[in-house]
C-alpha cells in the first residue's frame, strides 16, 4: 500500500487545457470575459456552424482590454464563475 502511494506521488499531473479567444469585456478588476469560438458540424445538414462560449477569465495585471486576442489556461476555481486564467496576450486590439 505505502508503494502504491509513493507511486502515485511522482507522477506527474495532466497538462492543463488552453483556448484562444477574444477580450469582449474588461469593466471587472483582474477579470476579463473571453469569447471562444468553436465551429462544429451540422448534425442532420453537416455544415460547419460557430458556437460561442463566453468564460471569465482571472487578469492578475489588469493588462487585456477590449479587442485583444488572449490564451487563456483552466485553471483550480478562483470565484462563482471563474476557472480560467490569462496566460498571454497574442495579440493587440487596433
């Protein structure tokens, strides 16, 4: 029992998931909504449809605004709503 549990000690976790998306608002502190982008395929017609999710999304420097293109990373709970946090900023809004 105790190798089983040294074991499981020196594995390492699972890589964590990662999105890119777009800032559609900044009017929180630290805390930035995001809008991902997926596109699917019709079920019964099968064409490709977008699906839009919209995640909040921890900011520690208050640095995206509006119109930036952003990684964000799941990360543990943070708040009600919060399980992801801004990773990078790829690219600026004009």
């Amino acid at each position: 029992m105790a190798e089983m549990t040294n074991a499981e000690s020196t594995t390492e976790r699972n890589s964590r998931k990662t999105r890119i998306g777009m800032v559609v608002s900044d009017k929180m502190a630290k805390t930035v909504v995001v809008s991902i982008e997926r596109r699917v395929q019709h079920p019964v017609y099968g064409k490709m449809i977008r699906r839009t999710k919209k995640l909040k999304a921890h900011d520690e420097q208050n640095e995206a605004k509006t119109g930036d293109t952003v990684r964000i990373m799941e990360t543990r709970p943070l708040s009600k709503d919060k399980r992801w946090r801004v990773v990078e900023i790829i690219e600026r809004a004009r």
